[in-house]
C-alpha cells in the first residue's frame, strides 16, 4: 500500500518525540549518532530537544563503542542512533564487546516505513535478526503510539544486572506520525541479587583450604572496595586471589589492593593456575583461553578442579564479598601497604616495561586507561600498578577496534579526568574514526599507538599452526609495512594534533605533552 | 570435552588445505583476508598454495566490498577470510551492497574449534544467525573431512543466477584437523533462462503500444549489447527506455546507446514516468522510491500502472532482449549515431556539471567508473555519456562505504585498466581504510572526495522532516565540519599521494596526475 496523503505530514508531536522523550524520562542523557534518511525524525525530535547531548559519529562502531565506554564510566546507559540494517551491522562488532562486558547501551535503530518494506528498496534487510545476534532484547514498534513504551522498556531492559544491550527499532512513519502518548517511568532497575546464606557458606569452607583455593574476582566493575574485602578474605584464609584475563573496569593504582590477573598466554595461565584444585567463582566464569589450540589445553585450571559458584557478575559483588568476609570472620577490608611509589622515568628502547614504567611515572590522578594495546600491552599490568589512582578498561569481548571509541565514552561520562588509550597499530586502524570524533567534541584523550607494524599477536602464532618458515604470502597478511602507517598524518587528517616517539625520552615528552593538551592528542610509538 | 593431545597438532594436510584447494579448484584465485587467530590454519593453507592471490585489508568493510567490486568486473566470485563473528558483522554492510547487486562472493569465517564454544570464550557469537541476513547460503563445516565439500558448494552457490553471496563457517578444529579429501569439480553455474516466447508475446505486445510503454532495463550488468537491442526494440517500437535508479554495472561511453535512468529524487523520477502507462521489467523491479516520506508517494509510477514481469536480473537479459526484438521485428541491434564529442574543459568554480563535464574531458579509454559521490554526483550521467568508453558501477545496496573498497576489486580484477572512484566525503569515512589497501596493492585507482562537508543528503531533507530552521543540534548531526577532515593529509598517512583541488582548473590537472600516476592517487576537491 502507498503512502496516502490524507495525514498531516508534519504533527507538531510526532512518536520520535515520544521516542526521545521516553528516552530523557529513563535517564538517557547521551545519544551517539550516525542518522540516514529513516532517523531524520529522530534527529528533529532531538534538535526539538534540549535535554540528551547528541554527539556524532563517522562510523557507526565508533558510536557503539562509546556507548559501552560511556557505560562503564557512567554506570547509567546510552543511547545510539543508527541507520537501518547496515548501519546496525557497522556498529555491531563494539556491541558485541559492549554485551560481553555487561555494559548497558539503547541502541535505536530507524527502519523504512511500514508500508514501504513490502518493495524491498534497496536499503531493506533483516534487522530484527542482525540485532538479535548481539542483544539480550530486540523490539520493532509497530506504529507511533507504541514508540514512547517501547523507548522505555529499552531503558528498563538495558538496566538489568550489570547492563543489556537493548535495541528498539523505529520504522520512519512511526517516527513522522503523531504521538503525544503519555511516558511511563520506567521501573529502577531490579536489585542486584546477594547469594543465600548455604552458598556463602560453601564459598567460605572451600577457602578455608588455603594456598590450593583461589577466589576468582570479576564482575563488570571491579570496585577497589570490593578488592580490599577480597585482600582480608585471602588474609583470613590463605586463599589465592585473581581477576580474570581482561576486567571492564578495575580501579586500581597507588593505595589500592591490586590483585593479579589470569594470563593470557595459554601456558602462562596453566602455569599460574596449576596448584589451585578448588575456585570460587565471584562475578566471573571458569578461566578458560580465548581461543583453542591443537596441541595445548583450553581449560586452564587442572583436571579434578572443582568449582563453586558463589556470584554471577550480574549479581551485587560487593556485598557478596561483604558476606562471604564475615563467614569467613574477617571484620574489615585490607588496607593496603602503601607502596613507596618509585615512578623514576626509564630511558632508551622502548620495551615493553619500560612503556608501562613511564605511562606509571606520568600518568594523572583519577585517569581512565582503556587498554587495547594488545601484545605490547600484554604486560603492562605488573608495572603499573602504583601508578596514581585510576581506572583501567579492557576489552573482554575480543573483537578488536573498541579501544578508541571506549574512549570516546569514558571521556564523555568523566569530563574532568584524562583519558589514556593504549592501542597497538593494528586494532586502531579498524575504527580510526573515532579521532574525528575525539576532536570535534574537544575531549581530553590521549592515545598512544604502539606501532609495531603487524598484527603481532597472531605473527607469534605462525610456529602453532605448523608455519616454522613463513613464506610471503603468510607475512603479507599479518604485516602492515609497505606502506607503513603514518599514525601523525592520520590524526591529523582527522583534525587531532599528535607527534611520534622512537624512544622512552620521547613516550615521556609526548605524553607529557598529551596530558597537558586542551583536547586529543596522539602519540605514534615507533616499535 | 577439552582438546586431547593424542592427535597429530601439525598433520601435513590440513581440513584448511582441503578447503583452499577446493576454492581454487573452483576457480578462486583472489582471497581478500582479515584473518584473527581463529584462521590461522586458513593462512597457513594459503601460505602452503601459490594458486590465490591473498590481498590484505585492515577493516573488514573493505574486504567484502572489494570482494563485490570484483565480482562485477571479472564476473567471478572472490573469497574473503574474515574472523569470527564481529569480523563478518564488520564486512556486513557491503555484503548487504554485494548481494543487492547481485554478485557472487564466497565467505570464509573462522569460528572457534567445536569443543571450545561450550565455554563462551570472548569471541564466541552466533555467526550464523550474522551471516543469514546478508547471505544466500550458509554452512558451518562440522569437521576436517567436510570442509572441502562445503566449500566446493560455496563456490557453486556464490554462481547461482548473477551472482549470490555464500558464506562457509569453519571451524578452527576442522581447519586444523588432517585433511586429504578429494576435491569434487564444483557444477558448472546453471544455465541462466530466457523467457518463454508466450511471455515475450505478452511484452512485445505491451511495447507495441508505444510512448505510454517504458521498457526498463535492470539486470547486474547493462551491456552495450543489450542497451544496442534496447535501443533497436524502441526504435521499433516507440517504447521508451529506462535503466533503474542504480545499476550494479553499466557499459557506456561514446559508441555505445545511453538510456537514461530513473531519477533517484522522488519527485523527479514521477515526473519522468507520468507518462508511463505499462512497464515492461527486464531484470529490473518495480520503480519505487529508496525512502518512503510522509508526504509523496514511494511508487513512483501513476495509479494504474500495469507491469510484465519478463525477466527477471538472474536470467539472461541479452538472449531475452534478443528474443523481445525478434518478436517486435528488429532484426539487428541499434548503432548509437556517433557523436561528436566535445569533451572542452570547462574552468571555474566546481558545480556538479562542471566536474562532470572535466572528468568527461581526462576520462582514460576503458576506464571503470565507481560512483559513490552521493549528491553532488546525482546528476553527472547526462554529463559523461560522451565520455571515452568505460564500465560505470553504482550502490544498489544503499549502505555508504562502497565506493573505495569496490574500487579496489574493480581495480584487482582488471589490472590494466583505470579505476576512478567518485566519493563523497562522508561515504568514503567508512571505510577509510581502503586507501591503505591500494597503496600496498600499488593499484591504479584515482579517487576524488566531493568534500562538501556535510551529509549533504541529509541536510537537504531537513524541510521535509518539518525543520525549516534546523537548531545547532540537527546541523551538528549533519555536517562534517569543525573539524574540517583534510583528506590529502589522510590519504598520506595511510601511503596513499594526494593532492586537493578548490576549482575546476585545479580538478583538471588533479585528474590528470592520477591518471598518470602508478599506483592510487586522492583528490580532495573542496565544494
């Protein structure tokens, strides 16, 4: 059926007001947006609006990348703005990182008119079913009048336990024709449960065993208080302690407990883990690697090692180690020892320690590190945790590309701290857009580019797949030389002032100079 | 169940051989590869064989739409290698263009080894669920004896009708498992139909009825020989001749028949088609506009409006076009009246006749046109039908982004031809990337930015969406501005030379360095 002209094709409220205003009602004060034709209501719903920041993106990943960043600094979601199927598939490599790190994001995706899907113009496709593949919970409105609750359900779903991915998508003639339906206040999200009194129990005996037990400590934010209750938990019981492979969010640095991770590398792991037999599992699931290999174990704790399950990250960590510390009789959190921070500025190559070192001797108060520095980095954990109090995100989705727009949102949710993104040359290049984006808004970012000119992490695993002698074609599609990239030219093509750096001297001057910039700046580490 | 160590880690021929092999065997010879650890044991196959041509790209929009690029010039699907699920989502939305437009792609996407996506590792996502909404045909290979089967399936799927997009899962087990199956010859592509000669009837006679019948001409590929037949049946006829909005690919130039095509502006194209009585489609579908708006119609031919489906774009549109004229009594194809080609460079200030008339002008012989210059390049066709003979691609899919990556497929498969892509800034942000592909690749692509820093498309349907004064809000949303993107300097970092153009004088000696140029070359040419 074709349109008809019998509707006033302008109402003075249409259901994308509906749809924005039900947004601001739940709490929604961003929105990240990369609109087409189908969200062009949207837009002039939010232009007619003054209470939701709007910030533009180039490239749809860059805005769901930020809105998991916005996340894991806000704690409250965000919103985006994408254009129908494809521009939904562009952002949906950073939603899968944002969903597995329990971020919370209302994605709003516009799709044709109702009445228009029938022609299968070509921007038509299933995006119901691309959206499903990375959301806990997926809604089409039907028509104008469902815009404003379908708007705060998604508010409502995004909330639940430590955050959904929530998309609505809004057909453009629900967006253009009336509204003016009244907001419901959307629920508060649902407390976050506590476990009962016989698995505190459980979790507390199993500790009680001493140097072969580890308490395991995830969750989407791992709170420096909840790490001090875990430090007197250990104390008491002469547990291990470790957080996972990658954190969303770990405060840590100077006068906080710092509890190491599970490794990366398969073996190191195993090898980290080799005398625990009994793990409580608090906000974090049984370590196994990333990926699987012919000839090494994916699991990586032992044969025979049991497990208790004591919290899901969606549960309320803090008070879980809250409970589980008094059963186990301790009284208070640890304060930690402080630690004469040393923070001399290293000089010469830049190694890998010597990166962390001088990122620990310069690195501001209350920053936020969204690491993505993937085999540079791999390290940098042991040498930077005297750093000044901060913040430290990484990527527990895998898909690379999220460091940069991560950033984005962090910097938006905490104006008044500086953000540092680690990214090796490799994984910023998938979403380099974002340094745009970083200009535009003036934010206060500084990223740091290990440029070592490979996709190094898996040119380490050419001998694992029985390459021992690679050939060109192999060290062709894991190398970025000829041409090499110019990360200086590109930030500034992008409008980000930035320089490079050969040595550790230069890493400090740089980011010396970073720190102290009004708005982005970008360091090109030569590796 | 984790990975025991009793098999071989490293067999001599791997489930990964056998699916090379078999795509090669297939006639494969171009693999466009983003691989993650999970194809490691693809690259390894790759490295072992000398048959592909491995062309590394460093976002996974540009290997798929290099992909469909090469498909409509070499008229024979390429491969992509791209990791897991967030890698596939990264290249969906020019899948979404490649299968709008018909071509033929085979997709190879790693997925965890079996046993390991039990454990949810970082990576694991439903790639299926993904990859079925931009794909005709899907399968995951269960195990190494399979996958040299259901690759030789990919191959004879992404062959079927113009071309369809197959995408093979892979397992990292089955890659790495001993392989050594036989490769089965893939069937040759189904013969593509003509229509019957009752349904050839039905069109001749409804083209007989003269200038209130449209003959519109669609299909994946417009031939100078079909348009010559068009043209033929028309003259016969009366008819007129329309090509749709988009074409995937279109023969034109001096000597060759234009026909004019369906305005993509709403209004405009009812305008053209008033007249339009009855609608012959030859690999082409019903006119409708690419967005619905609430106060125009979406069909854009008059109520009444009757249509004969006579082919659709999977059959053979020459052979039917053959036959049409048959039956109407042509008995040889038209010869276009030579024109007398100016080809004069006009000078001034760049409006869109004035680059259209100057790229008409430098135009190498047997160039390939890729157009994605959103709006400023609405109206070149009337412009550059003089032009020297050359192949003009266009987005039938819609989604931004296309034009770089098609280009460099375009360019891989026709070496020694000119590829001139024609982007808007905006578009080309998307995939950005591309420009680093071609330098490594050292392709002869010229690529010329209309940086009118805007979405231009947007902002010229403010009105229509009710804002007349758009506040700072929708104009932030809708330009590209503050900062100004500096392309050349963009081009550069990624090792592509680059120079910018602010009036037609200086479009012309730009122009003409590119095509002179070994290797890409980037004209920013400031509107």
């Amino acid at each position: 059926m074709a349109q008809t002209a019998d509707q006033d094709p302008h109402p003075v409220v249409t259901g994308a007001d509906d749809m924005i205003r039900a947004l601001e009602e739940g709490g929604i004060d961003l929105c990240l947006t990369n609109p087409g034709t189908s969200e062009m209501h949207a837009v002039a719903a939010l232009d007619r609006s003054d209470r939701m920041r709007c910030v533009l993106a180039l490239f749809e990943g860059v805005a769901t990348g930020a809105a998991d960043g916005y996340f894991r600094m806000a704690r409250r979601p965000a919103a985006t703005l994408l254009h129908l199927g494809p521009g939904f598939a562009n952002g949906m490599a950073n939603l899968h990182n944002a969903k597995k790190a329990g971020s919370g994001v209302v994605n709003v995706v516009g799709d044709h008119a109702s009445f228009h899907l029938a022609y299968n113009a070509p921007l038509t496709s299933d995006i119901a079913g691309m959206a499903r593949t990375v959301s806990h919970w997926v809604q089409a409105a039907p028509d104008a009048a469902a815009l404003a609750e379908a708007a705060t359900q998604a508010v409502e779903q995004a909330r639940i336990g430590t955050g959904r991915v929530a998309t609505l998508i809004a057909p453009a003639d629900a967006t253009w024709s009336a509204g003016g339906q009244p907001i419901r206040r959307a629920a508060p999200p649902p407390r976050r449960a506590v476990p009962d009194a016989a698995r505190i129990a459980a979790a507390a005996a199993t500790l009680r065993r001493g140097g072969t037990s580890l308490l395991l400590l995830g969750g989407s934010f791992v709170l420096a208080r909840a790490k001090a209750w875990a430090a007197a938990i250990a104390q008491a019981t002469g547990c291990a302690l470790r957080t996972p492979i990658s954190s969303p969010r770990n405060e840590r640095g100077a006068g906080r407990v710092e509890i190491p991770r599970v490794p990366y590398a398969g073996e190191e792991a195993i090898a980290a883990l080799r005398e625990v037999r009994q793990v409580v599992l608090c906000g974090a699931r049984r370590p196994v690697s990333n990926f699987a290999f012919p000839d090494r174990s994916n699991v990586l704790t032992q044969r025979g090692c049991t497990f208790v399950e004591l919290a899901e990250a969606d549960d309320d960590i803090e008070a879980t180690l809250a409970a589980l510390a008094d059963a186990v009789g301790v009284q208070a959190a640890s304060a930690p020892t402080p630690v004469a921070a040393t923070r001399m500025l290293p000089t010469g190559a830049p190694t890998p320690e010597g990166i962390a070192r001088t990122i620990t001797a310069l690195l501001p108060e209350n920053a936020v590190v969204v690491d993505e520095a993937v085999t540079t980095g791999r390290g940098f954990a042991r040498f930077t945790a005297d750093a000044q109090p901060h913040d430290w995100l990484q990527n527990v989705g895998g898909s690379i590309g999220y460091g940069m727009p991560v950033a984005i949102g962090a910097a938006l949710a905490c104006p008044d701290r500086r953000v540092l993104c680690l990214a090796g040359d490799g994984s910023a290049m998938y979403t380099e857009q974002a340094l745009w984006t970083m200009a535009r808004e003036a934010l206060d970012i500084t990223v740091v580019i290990m440029a070592n000119r490979a996709y190094q992490i898996l040119r380490a695993q050419l001998p694992r797949v029985g390459i021992r002698n690679p050939g060109q074609r192999s060290i062709d599609m894991l190398t970025l030389d000829r041409p090499a990239l110019d990360w200086v030219g590109i930030a500034r093509g992008h409008g980000v002032e930035a320089g490079h750096a050969d040595d550790l001297e230069g890493l400090a001057r740089q980011l010396q100079r970073g720190f102290a910039a009004s708005g982005p700046y970008l360091v090109e580490l030569r590796l």
